[in-house]
C-alpha cells in the first residue's frame, strides 16, 4: 500500500501573468513536471481610468499553466510557488492540483 500512495500523481493548474510563464515553466520542469500545457487567456479585472494610469490594475493577460506531477513533490513546488512567485500574495497567481486515478500516456 505504502508504494501505491508514493507513486500517485497530480494534475496542476497554474493560473499567472503572462510575464511569468517562463519562468514558472522552468520551475516546475526543474521539479519534474511532465505533460506541461500552456494556455492563454485574458482576466475579468476592470479598472478605471485613473487606475490603469497609474499602473495599479492587475495583468489582464494570462497564462494557464498545467502539468502532471507526482504528488510527493507537491509540497515542494506549493513551497516553491510561495516563496519564488508569491502566491500568497493578492493579484499574483492561483494554483490548485486534482488528483488523479490512472494515466496512460
């Protein structure tokens, strides 16, 4: 049983500006991420006049970012999104995984 929870594996998906796909794509290859997929889409953010003047609107244009990853490196790369990227900091990228069953590739 101990070898079957080793080997699961994760579905990512990243959601980030698109200036970050770069380097979130060589980060998480770095973390042994397979079946990497990058899709881009614009945000729903609407700001004023004078906020987009000032620069204070957050990136409308984005890049969904997912990958295959064993779930045994999820806490590393969940660290790593943290610490290198701030995800825990507001307008800056969402992440989730999904578990998943089988895979055949």
């Amino acid at each position: 049983m101990k070898n079957e929870e080793s080997s699961r594996i994760v579905f990512w998906v990243l959601i980030a500006g698109r200036k970050q796909k770069d380097a979130l794509l060589k980060a998480l290859l770095e973390k042994g991420a397979c079946l990497t997929n990058t899709v881009y889409g614009r945000g729903t953010v609407e700001a004023s006049y004078l906020q987009n003047v000032l620069g204070l609107v957050p990136e409308q244009h984005k890049a969904t970012i997912m990958c295959v990853l064993p779930d045994s490196k999820s806490a590393a790369v969940m660290e790593m999104l943290v610490d290198k990227f701030h995800f825990d900091q507001p307008n800056t990228g969402i992440a989730f995984t999904i578990p998943i069953d089988r895979l055949s590739f």
